[in-house]
C-alpha cells in the first residue's frame, strides 16, 4: 500500500512563493497529473517531493513514511525528467543498470531486469547504442526503462514529452498510460499540457501561482471548475467569457451586455436573484454553443473561419466581446457574415467578475 | 572554382604571414641546438650545417639536466595532481551551489601579481625550513594551477545538465557518488584543458623556483638561467636545454589542442 502525503508545503526563493500551502494526498497506484502554466510551482513541488529542492516548511510521507529530510536515493522514488537526463557516456544498458548496480544487486539479477524493462518498452535492440545514438522517442523510453527497472514505490515524472514533437507525443502519452496500468505504480506527473493532464490522470491538481486551485477527477475538472482559471485553463480551444450584468427585464432576470442579453434558465433564478445589477463573467465552452440560423437573441458576426477538417472552428463577435464557437466541418461561412448562435445554458458557468470563484 | 582555389592559397599565404614571426625563433632555438658554438654566432646566419649532438650531450652529462629535468616533472605532476584533487571538487560545489563571489576570491589570488607572495613565502619556508623542498615549490606553484583549474571548471561544470546530477541521486547515489561516477567522466576534455595548463604553468615557472628551490630542487627553467655565467655563455647547451623545455609543451599542446580549444570555450555556447 503506497501512499503519498504532502502536508502544508511552502517553498520561498527570497520573498517569491513559489508554492503556497501545498496539500496532497496521493492513494496507490493512482496516476496524478499536476498541470497548470509555467512558473506555477508544478515542478518545484515535484523536485521537492524526490528530495531535489528543500522545502521551506512542510511534510513529506511515502508508505506512511516521513521523508522530509531524506536524501533523493532513500526515498524509493524514480524520476524522469524533461531533458531525459541519460548518462551520455554510458549505453542504453549502462543506463538503465545504474541504480541496480548502485545498490549491488547481483549480475545475472541486473541482466535479467534491464533486459525485461527493454522488452516492456520495446529497446531491446538499442541496449548497447549511446544516448546521442538515439531519437528523442527512444531517448525517452530509457529514461523511462531506467526508472521503471528500480521497482521504486512512486514514479516522478517532470514534463517527460515536452521535449518531443506532437506526433510522437501523442504516442508516447498513450504508452505511459499503458505502462502505469500494467505496472500499477503511484505515479505523480508534472505537466502544463492540459491534455496530457485530461487522458493520463486518475485526478488531476491545478496549479496557479503556487497554489493548488482544484483537485478532482478529470471530468468534473472540465465540467465542474472551481474557478475562471480553472475553466480557461482546461478545455481546447479554452472557454469562453462574456462579461455581463444581471438585470431585470419585463420581470425576467436576464444576463445584459452590449449586443447581448440571454434569459436566465429557471433554475439559476434563485441562486442569482440576490445579485441582481451585479458584474459577472459568463462562461461558454466553444462546443456548447450551437450556430442556430433561426435564432435570433444572438447575432454574431463572423471574423476568422477555421477548418480542422474534423470540425470548423468559428472566431466570432458578439458586441464588443470574442467568442470561438466549434461548428460542424461542413459548415463554412464566410468572413464578415452575421449569424445566429445560441447558448446550451444548462453547460454554462457563472463566475464572479472580482474574485473568478464559480457560483453556477 | 579556381577562385576558391585561390582564396584557399591566399589564406595560406596570410597563416605563414602571421605565423612566421613566431616560429623563426622556434626554428632558430631548435637549429642552433645542433650547432657548434662558432656556427651559432657566425654572421650571416648558416642554414645547411653538419649537426652535432655535442650540445645535448653537454646537456644531460656534464651539466646533469636529468636531474633537473626529473625535478621539473616532480613539481609540475605534483602541483597539478594536487590542483586537480583540490579544485575540481571546489569548481563543482561553486558551479552547484552558485558561488560565483567565492570564484571570484579564488581568481583574486590568481590576479594578485606572484611577486607579492615572495618574500613572506622566503620568510615562512626559511622558518618552517622548507626551502629548497619539493613540498615547498609544490604549493608555490599549485598558486597558479589552483585557481586556473578551479576557473576553467567551473565555466565546464556549468555547461552540464544538472539533471544529470539528479538523476544520478535518484537513482542511489550520494552527491559525491554522483560527482564521482557521473561530473568526473563527463568532464575529461575540461580536465585535460585546465591540467595540461596548470602544468604548462608550473613547468615554465621562473620566479618562484628561483626564490624557493637550491641545488636540490632546481628546475629546468633556473638549470638554464644557471648557464649564463660571467665567462662566457653557452650558447649551443642553451638552446638544446631550450629544446628540452618546451618539448614537452609543445608536444602536450599538438595532443590536447582540440580539447584546450573545446575547455576554454567551454560554456560559451550550448553544445
């Protein structure tokens, strides 16, 4: 039973907090994906759960154990970073027996072990080529075969496809899922792709400016974000915001802004009534938006037109405010054209214009 | 075509230009070494002559230059060994930890004109009696080699990926285990650059042989210093004991140019 626990972790350089108050608990054999922009204080909380950068204050525990002041090598972890990390002046063997021969496991034992984690990733033909000898997709898969060989109790990963292009990205992501499900080990994954973070993670945690924003599941992150930040963050191409003030028309709260005004579905009524003049954000994934020739509350102006062959996406204007609707593939208007869209309210989000938090 | 043809021989013709200067003298040291005393001094200079082995001969048996010679290897392996032992983990911790001002401290001592530290140094060995001891010019030289290795690695230690160094502490080691099994064989061109320097430097040192070393220590440089007496002067044994001084630079510098160029620059530009 592997479990990981992060307690109250702080870490300052200088007067920077680069992660504030961060708290995880991590069950077995879950995949976490911690995901959020650069400079969030994913990778650093990273480096200090594998012992790499000191905290400032807080508590680290593997299988109930306090690592806190461990060295790196004491803490059972394997890692695997960006750039790969592979020793160059050592071979694709040299590699992956390093830490076996670290701890004086016996020949045959290490011979048997690398040549196995070989053949689970598919380098068996590469074990005595150098590092620079290797594409970057395989390069990978050493780093990846080198942690895995060390049977560790949880898998640090910092970034590990970011340095490969998108096609093998694609395809590396889809093994290190496979790898995690035959292997099963607690695995902790460092990215700012939000993709990565939706198909790899049993839960994902969102980071924003060292604090974590939400952690959930990958579906309720996408349909329940916590916040603006959270909802922008994930979703291609991101949500859309439309500032608006509630008012009362004709005795129906409705959501007003220049070019625009929707009516409220019955059942936010009672949430919102008491916000009534108020500032909000609205939001609206591209998807929920439909593109309704007969609807006539919403009328867009069509600015960019961009086919994906899959599906059309749509950069529209309504009033002064952007919108990025997904159409159908067939559907191509053209540039300058007014349209009509409506919004799927029932996937709508409310936000609160001065602090982001959610209300619906 | 044949304008890169002859850009090529223009180019040629500047390199032999500029380097003429330089090697005239080389050329002039190597051939007087086998020349007898009256051709050396002859006026206009005799290019086609019927070398002789007197001089090295003169060299090694009378004047005892293998002593000398052995001195000079002594001095300069040892300060380099020990500069080497010293400052390539000092170059890591500074490179690691960012201790750039601590560098800069060092290469403080390096700057400091050597003439400074001769007279407390003449003091201080005369006390503790070390004068004219290996130990002594071991640490006089290791002045110029220290600093010299610690600054060229930490310029290298800095073009490593770190992550090397954190793989390698994930993967079992301590920070010294990694410093050992991973910095230390990825560093072997650095290595050679600052200590093929440190022992050029060493090797070449005047002043600090001079005040420090006495019969039992004496270098290669002073031996020759020594052949300059009020009689006369030696010529022929000057230069072939010349020769015998800078062959080992010279020889050093054809073996290791590629990588002095590569550890001087390291740094300057990711690889």
């Amino acid at each position: 039973m592997i479990k990981v626990v992060c307690e109250h972790v702080f870490k300052k350089f200088g007067s920077v907090i680069a992660v504030n108050d961060f708290n995880l608990e991590i069950n077995d054999k879950e995949f976490i994906v911690i995901v959020g922009p650069s400079g969030c204080g994913k990778s650093t909380s990273l480096r200090m759960l594998a012992g790499l950068e000191e905290q400032t204050s807080g508590e680290f525990y593997i299988s109930g154990q306090r690592v806190t002041d461990k060295q790196p090598r004491d803490r059972n972890i394997a890692m695997v970073f960006q750039n790969y990390a592979l020793y160059p002046h050592m071979n694709v063997y040299g590699n992956m027996a390093f830490s076996l021969k670290i701890q004086g496991v016996d020949k045959q034992e290490i011979d048997r072990r690398v040549k196995e984690a070989a053949e689970i990733l598919d380098i068996s033909q590469y074990l005595d080529r150098k590092p620079k000898e290797l594409s970057g997709g395989q390069r990978q898969r050493v780093a990846l075969g080198r942690a895995i060989i060390r049977e560790p109790a949880v898998f640090l990963m910092d970034e590990p496809l970011s340095n490969l292009d998108a096609k093998l990205r694609v395809q590396m992501r889809t093994e290190i899922s496979k790898l995690h499900r035959r292997l099963g080990a607690t695995t902790i994954y460092v990215t700012h792709d939000q993709i990565e973070a939706m198909t790899m993670a049993d839960r994902i945690v969102v980071m924003k400016d060292g604090i974590i924003q939400q952690i959930a599941d990958p579906q309720t992150v996408y349909d329940k974000p916590v916040n603006q930040f959270v909802a922008s963050f994930m979703g291609m191409p991101p949500m859309n915001f439309l500032e608006c003030s509630i008012k009362e028309q004709d005795g129906k709260l409705m959501f007003i802004s220049e070019d625009l005004s929707i009516t409220l579905p019955e059942n936010w009524v009672s949430y919102l009534a008491g916000m009534k003049g108020q500032q909000i954000n609205l939001g609206i994934r591209p998807e929920n938006i439909v593109v309704d020739s007969s609807a006539h509350n919403i009328q867009a102006k069509v600015e960019v037109v961009e086919p994906l062959g899959s599906e059309t996406l749509l950069h529209l204007r309504v009033g002064g405010q952007g919108l990025v609707v997904k159409a159908g593939p067939d559907y191509k208007p053209s540039v300058g054209e007014m349209i009509g869209i409506t919004f799927e309210m029932n996937k709508a989000h409310v936000f609160s214009k001065e602090t982001g938090i959610t209300i619906i | 075509m044949n304008n890169k043809k002859m850009s090529n021989y223009l180019w040629y013709l500047l390199v032999i230009l500029v380097a003429a200067p330089f090697l005239f003298p080389l050329l002039w040291i190597v051939l007087a070494s086998f020349k007898t005393q009256s051709q050396i001094v002859t006026s206009p200079p005799l290019w086609i002559f019927t070398p002789t082995l007197e001089n090295y001969k003169s060299v090694f048996v009378d004047q005892q230059f293998s002593k000398f010679l052995f001195n000079s290897s002594v001095i300069a392996i040892g300060s380099t060994v020990l500069s080497l032992i010293i400052g390539l983990p000092a170059a890591y911790t500074i490179s690691r930890y960012k201790q750039k001002v601590l560098g800069v401290f060092i290469l403080l001592a390096r700057l400091m004109p050597g003439i400074a530290y001769l007279i407390p140094w003449f003091m201080l060995f005369t006390k503790l009696g070390m004068v004219d001891t290996y130990s002594a010019l071991i640490a006089s030289h290791m002045l110029v080699g220290l600093p010299f290795i610690v600054w060229v690695m930490v310029n290298y230690f800095d073009g490593l990926p770190h992550e090397l160094v954190e793989a390698a502490q994930v993967d079992g080691c301590t920070l010294q285990g990694a410093f050992m099994k991973i910095v230390l064989p990825l560093s072997g061109p650095g290595i050679l650059t600052a200590s093929t320097l440190a022992f050029l430097f060493s090797w070449n040192n005047f002043m600090f042989s001079l005040v420090l070393s006495s019969e039992r220590t004496k270098t290669l440089p002073i031996a020759i210093y020594n052949f300059v007496s009020y009689a006369e002067v030696s010529w022929g044994s000057v230069m072939a004991a010349t020769v015998v001084i800078i062959l080992p630079a010279i020889i050093l510098t054809m073996i290791f140019q590629r990588y002095i160029i590569k550890g001087l620059t390291a740094g300057a530009v990711k690889g």
